[in-house]
C-alpha cells in the first residue's frame, strides 16, 4: 500500500523531471536554463529520499544534503558569471 | 523492480543531456547540462548502492567541477575582451 | 569529408571494443574471492564500520597517498600558470545584502557539515576527500559573497604541509608499533559503532580531509584571482 | 566584547550538529562544540548579523507565532500558484513594485526578503538599503501603494517584534 | 501498516504533485521572472512536503530530513533571488503582459554610463 | 528477461556515455568543450566500473542497524570498485583543472580558442 503510493509518487517526479528538461531544451537565453537547473536539483533532493526509503538506509540522506548546498552554489555562480561580477 | 525503472529513465535523461553538453552552442549552457549528467550519474551510483561515490560525484563531479569551469570561461571572456 | 569517416571509424571501433566487453559480463550475484576476505575480517581487523573506507585507508593505504600526492602537484601546477598580483579590481556592483547574510550563516554552517563528513568518515558515507571537497566549496561561497575578502594562501600552504606531514608521521608510526606502514591498530580499535573506533582512521581521515580542503581552496583561490600581466 | 553574536551562532550550529549526527551521546556532543568554538573563532570573530535580535521571552513567543503564520503563508502561495498553473487562460499580470520596510537589523531584513520570496505570487528581486523591490504576478494598477504595504506589513508586524 | 503511515504516504503524494505543478508552470510561464516565480515556490513546498512525509513513515530519521527542509527552506530563496537580480541586471525580457517596472525605472534615472551591452555573449 | 537487470542497464548507460564522451574529444573544435567531452568521458568510465562491482539486490557496504556483522557477506556489494572509483573522480577533478588552466594559459598566447589554430607542433 505504502509502497505502491511512493511508487507513484517517483513517477511523477519523474515527469516533473521530464518537464523541466523540455524547458532546458526550448528556454531562450542562459537564465531560463538555469532556473530549470535549479528545479532538478531540487526535485533530485525529494528523489533520493525516496530511494533512501525504498533500500531503507538512513545514510542514504546525507547525499541530499550534499545535493542541496551544491545546487545552490552553482546557481549563485552562473548568476555572478552572467552579471559578469566574477574574478 | 523499482531501482531498475529509475535507473533507466535516469539513463535516459543523462545520454540526451550528454548530446545536450556537446553541441550547445553557448559553452556556459554545455557546462550546465554537464552539470547536470554528473548530478544524474550520482542518483546512479545511489541505485547501484554506492552511497560513498555517490556523494563524492555529487561534491566534487557536479559542484567543484562547474566552479572551476565557471572560472576557466570567466577569465576567457575576460581576456578576449581586452 | 576524409576526416568525418576517420571520426566514424575511430568511433566504431571504440563500440566493438566495448560491446567486446559487455559480451563477456554476466552479472554476479555473490561477492568475489577478495571481495569476501575484506568484508569478513575487515570489521575486525580494521574496526571500521564503512568497508569502503577501511578498503581506502588502510588496505591500499599507498594509493590514497600516491593519491594526495597528485592533488598537491596539481595545486602547485595550478599556482604555476596563474600567477597572481596583490590588488584586485574594484566590483562595478554591490553583492546583494541578502546573500551577505545569508552567508555569515551558511559559510560555518558548511564548515561544520565538511567537519562531520570527514569525521564520521568510518560510520557513514563519505569521508576526507569528500569533507575537503565540500570545504573548498564553502571558501568558493565566501569568495563569491565577499569578493574583496583575503583568501591567506600562507595560512593554506601551513595547514596543507602540516598536515601531509602528520598522515605520513602516522603512516611510519605504523610500521613501528603495529604490523605495516598505514596500519591503523596503533590506537585501540575501541567499541564498533562508535565515534572513538577504529584505530587511526578517524585522525587519518582528519588530515586528509584538511590537506584536500587546503589544496582545493587553493586552486579555487588561484582561479577567482585577477592573472598578472607578465 | 559582545557575546550575543557567536552566542546565537553557537546555538544555530549546536542545533544543527545534534540533527545532524542523529544522537544526544557525549561522545558526539563534545567534539561537536570544540568544532564549533574553533569555526567562530576562525570564520566569526567579528560578524554583526545579530545584533539587532531581541532576547526577551515577546520576542520567544511572537517567533514561534511568526513560524505558523509563515507556514500559513507557504501553503497559500502555492494553491494559488496551482490554481493559475492549471486554468488554461493563464491569468497572470506581473510587474515590479517597491515597497519600503521600517526594519534595520541584517538578519531581520534577509528573514523578510526570504519569506516574501515564499509567500502567494511576490518575489523579491532587488534591495536597496530600506526599499525592497518586488516582482509581483497579479498586481492592481490604481492602488500600488495599498499593495505594497499589504505585502509588507504582512510578516513587518511579526518581525518588528523579533528584530530591531 | 499504520494510520500515521498511510498519512505520510499521502502526504509525499502532494508534495511530489506539487513539483510537477512546479514543472508545468516553468513550461506554462511567458517570461524568466514568473518562471522564478513558479519554479521555487512550487518546488519548495514539494520538496518540503516530500521530506515531512518520508518522516512519518520512518519516524528514527526525522532529525536528518529536519535539517534538509531547513536547509531548502533558508537556501532556495536565496539563489532565486540572485538569479532574479543578475537577470534584471542583464536586461532579461519580461514579457508583454508586464504593466509597471520600477526597478527599471530607479535604474535609467540614476544610471547612464552602464555601458553594459550584448547579454547574448559568444561564450 | 536477462537484459533487464539493474546491472546491464547502468553498463549499457556507461558504455554510450563513454562513447558519447569519444565523439565530443574528436568531433569539436573548442577546447573547452574537449574538455567536457573528457569530463563526460571520465563519468561514463566510472559508471562502467561501479556495475561491474554490483552484486544482485546487494546494499550499501556500511555496516549499521540494518546490516548485522554476522551476515553482512551475503546482503552487500563489493566495496573494492568503489574504493578505486572514489580514488579516480578525484583524481580526475584534478586533471580537469589542470587542463583548463592550460586552456586559459594557450588563449592567453594565442587569442583563439580553435584547435586548428594551435599550428606549433604539427607536421
């Protein structure tokens, strides 16, 4: 029962997934990309999770927070390098 | 069962963001989506059970790798301006 | 038009060799000869409880110092090309005040989480290099909210000769006092399970994880410098 | 020597290490504050982030009311981001107001960018000294003044409470 | 097979249709700031939602997802608003439905000599 | 169906990666995206490697709560391939640091980022 929801619920992060890349194939200019990277990122967070529950290993979490930081890094980056106020 | 349908799709969005990262025609939207295949490759290596590798791509593959990039193209565009 | 052939073939000939490869793996469903020494006596000659570490630390010890060693010529290659002058540009633009902020939380926040991976190294994933990853990448966010900050590379350059000289003295401690170079039983292996275990590979780990942070933020250190005109 | 800054921060990075280990043990807890001490000494010596933070048991209290308030405000947002995702008109009617807010302290100003960032149909794009600048997706042409204070005072009032 | 559970199945359930919502409006969306706008909020509340759920059913891990829903929470309003603030900055277009711009207006009045052109730069 | 293992889809993932990678090195022109395509190259390698080291429905080699010492042979994956991965990815953030400094360093001589324009060595 359980499982059959989460199941469901993978799927349609996948689709969220499926979405945003239409997005990174069709965005017009850097910045669009970006925000799509930044919501597969994010997304990828709620994923691991659930494969986190699904091999039912707690360690399996620290990645996410890994994911998280790291995301956030690379979109304060390419902002800077787009307002060309990078060294 | 489950691992292998995300390991697939996985798959799958990683090879069309791997052309993706060869003919982009902007190189910050290459290193972007070559961002995005290490991300995806990590979520591989989590289904493959390798939590340890996992984070090291995660870390060093997808958050080191585009700083340094990012810096490389910056000093490019900087030198090609003057 | 020659030339787009010759790709073709390069590339075909790449996918025979690997379709040669796969040809010959059907998947293993029980663990190799090797493979089932470490995971049997590991725990108890190593006492760590992250076979992947106990592997990386101490049963091929050698390669994670021939390891460190790459990185640190790496960072000095690095050093090498880009050289770099002591003022730098003024920026045409404030950083955000918000980012600021959130910066003087999120850049010890990320210290302390670096902190954690690589002593926790023997209990749950990651460990040194990836602690000194995540290190380097919090310099890289105080460099981006503070872009006249002084990144001191002769405090890096200490910490990073400091501690590569302690893994080795450890490495060498081993051959006296325990059975080889590296060996990790020169400390009590102490409860399973717990945060004091394992031997030496928690302090092991420790100068790892603070020598692949100080080489890292030096490169990224190199990189967000202005280059001096030569 | 002002000690309510890396006090704060001492508290914020305890609170994190606990979570983060998943344990209350000594054996985790001891290395933990060393940790802690030797990166406010090395990377917080003389940050002023918290300065204007009061520590009276109002400002407790208004703080665990600001959380539920914001949570409120989260889940708002987001059937109304829903609701225009899905209709098929796609009713939107962005622009970008300013809107200027009475808070000084640091820490309270990014908590109020923050939550306007979360909260139904406004983002913050820009901050100038006391003048935010708000990118909003359905805005009201004849009364952007009344708009923008709404948006403000909104979390203001709560927030007037915690910080200076 | 618990009620508290089911409830944080369900739960996870939303805030995984949170993030597809998300998606769609980043598709749906005429310009990058109502894109932003659609992009982190919705993507906030699903991860948020996602987290919470998981910790309902493995009540031992909640200090760790505790950290992360924290962690999205003071991280992702901040890289949407630099994002947002580099693109205006950059001249981005908004769409045409856009009715006032005042940030835009501050900036032509205070500025001229922002010689900032080509944003659609080779590299 | 034999091929529809978790294991052979990763391999079969890795090899077109690698393959991918392979096109990029000799198809393109910029240096800097030979250098993607060796970043690419290096990832497709590594996910080769981890499953050839998969053990069918192993878990993680970490021994906590839910892996006991006693049995721990029979439930996990082999560690050694993971050990020798971890080693390479570093080792290969370092070579791509090191090839872009020298990316930076040849524009800096050269102006020109075009490999045909790099005519020193050639015969």
């Amino acid at each position: 029962m359980i499982n059959t929801i989460l199941t469901i619920a993978t799927v349609l992060i996948f689709i969220s997934f499926i979405l945003s890349g239409y997005r990174f194939f069709k965005g017009p200019d850097t910045a669009n990309r970006t925000v799509t990277f930044d919501v597969m990122t994010i997304s990828s967070i709620g994923l691991i999770a659930l494969i986190a529950h699904f091999a039912n290993r707690i360690i399996y979490l620290d990645i996410a927070i890994v994911y998280g930081l790291l995301s956030f890094m690379a979109v304060i980056i390419i902002a800077k390098y787009l307002e060309k106020e990078l060294f | 069962m489950n691992m292998t349908w995300i390991a697939l799709i996985i798959g799958l969005i990683m090879l069309i963001m791997a052309f993706a990262a060869i003919y982009a025609k902007k190189l910050a939207v290459a290193i972007i989506a070559a961002g995005v295949v290490s991300l995806l490759a990590s979520i591989l290596y989590l289904t493959l059970a390798a939590p340890d590798v996992a984070m090291t791509e995660a870390a060093i593959g997808s958050g080191l790798s585009t700083i340094i990039f990012f810096y490389a193209i910056n000093k490019i565009r900087k030198q090609s301006h003057d | 038009m020659i030339k787009k052939l010759i790709y073709i073939l390069v590339l075909v000939g790449a996918g025979i060799i690997m379709a040669q490869l796969f040809a010959g793996f059907s998947g293993s469903t029980e663990l190799s000869e090797t493979a089932r020494y470490y995971v049997e006596s590991g725990p108890e000659e190593t006492g760590a409880a992250n076979l992947v570490t106990a592997v990386i630390v101490t049963y091929r010890g050698l390669d994670t110092l021939g390891e460190v060693t790459i990185l640190f010529t790496v960072a000095a290659i690095i050093a090498f090309f880009m050289k770099t002058r002591e003022q730098r540009d003024k920026p045409k633009r404030r950083v955000s005040e918000i980012l600021t902020t959130g910066a003087r939380i999120l850049v010890p926040g990320t210290m302390l989480f670096g902190a954690y991976i690589f002593i926790n190294g023997h209990l749950s994933p990651g460990g040194g290099f990836q602690g000194g990853a995540i290190i380097a990448s919090g310099f890289a966010l105080m460099l981006l909210a503070f872009p006249q900050a002084n990144l001191s590379h002769k405090t890096i350059r200490w910490v990073e000769s400091i501690s590569g000289f302690s893994f080795v003295i450890i490495g060498v401690l081993g051959i006296f006092m325990a059975g080889g170079f590296l060996d990790n039983s020169i400390l009590p292996l102490g409860n399973f399970g717990s945060l004091f275990s394992a031997g030496a590979i928690p302090i092991i780990y420790i100068f790892i994880g603070l020598k692949v942070g100080a080489e890292l933020s030096n490169v990224v250190g190199h990189m967000h410098e202005k280059q001096k005109e030569i | 020597m002002n000690l309510k800054n890396p006090a704060f921060l001492f508290a914020i990075l305890l609170l994190f290490w606990i979570l983060l280990s998943n344990t209350l043990a000594l054996e985790f807890l001891i290395p933990g504050m060393l940790l802690i001490v030797l990166i406010i000494v090395l990377f917080c010596r003389n940050c002023k982030i918290f300065d204007g933070a009061k520590t009276t048991p109002k400002a407790f209290i208004y703080t665990l009311v600001y959380i539920f308030v914001f949570l409120g405000e989260l889940i708002k947002s987001n059937f109304d981001i829903a609701r225009r995702v899905l209709s098929p008109k796609l009713p939107v009617n962005p622009g970008i107001i300013e809107a200027k807010t009475k808070l000084k302290s640091p820490m309270g100003r990014m908590i109020l960018a923050n939550s306007i960032t979360l909260t139904p149909g406004t983002f913050t794009v820009e901050i100038d000294n006391d003048t935010l600048y708000i990118h909003s997706i359905d805005i009201d042409e004849e009364h952007l003044d009344d708009m923008s204070s709404k948006i403000i005072r909104r979390f203001e009032k709560y927030l007037e409470e915690i910080y200076d | 097979m618990e009620t508290i559970e089911i409830i944080g199945a369900l739960i996870t359930l939303a805030g995984s249709i949170f993030l597809v919502l998300g998606s769609l409006g980043l598709v749906r969306m005429p310009d990058l700031y109502t894109r932003i706008q659609a992009g982190t909020k919705a993507s906030t509340l699903g991860t948020i939602l996602t987290l919470f759920g998981l910790g309902l059913i493995h009540l031992d891990w909640m200090g760790k997802l505790i950290i992360l829903i924290l962690f999205v929470l003071l991280t992702n309003p901040i890289s949407s608003h630099i994002l947002a603030r580099s693109a205006h900055y950059i001249k981005t277009p908004v769409s045409k439905l856009t009715k006032v711009d005042k940030l835009k207006d501050k900036e032509t009045e205070k500025t001229s000599e922002a010689n900032h052109t080509n944003p659609e730069d080779e590299l | 169906m034999e091929i529809f293992q978790l294991e052979y889809i990763t391999l079969i993932t890795g090899g077109l990666l690698v393959l991918t990678g392979l096109w990029g090195i000799i198809s393109q022109k910029n240096l800097i995206r030979m250098v993607i395509g060796f970043s690419l190259f290096d990832t497709g390698l590594h996910v080769i490697m981890i499953s050839i080291g998969y053990i069918r429905n192993g878990t993680a080699p970490i021994l906590d709560k839910a892996v006991d010492k006693v049995n721990a042979a029979g439930q996990i994956v082999d560690p050694l391939p993971q050990a020798l991965v971890l080693t390479a990815i570093v080792i290969g953030l370092g070579v791509t640091a090191l090839m872009l400094a020298y990316v930076v360093r040849l524009h800096k001589e050269k102006g020109s980022l075009n490999i045909t324009n790099f005519k020193d060595l050639k015969w």
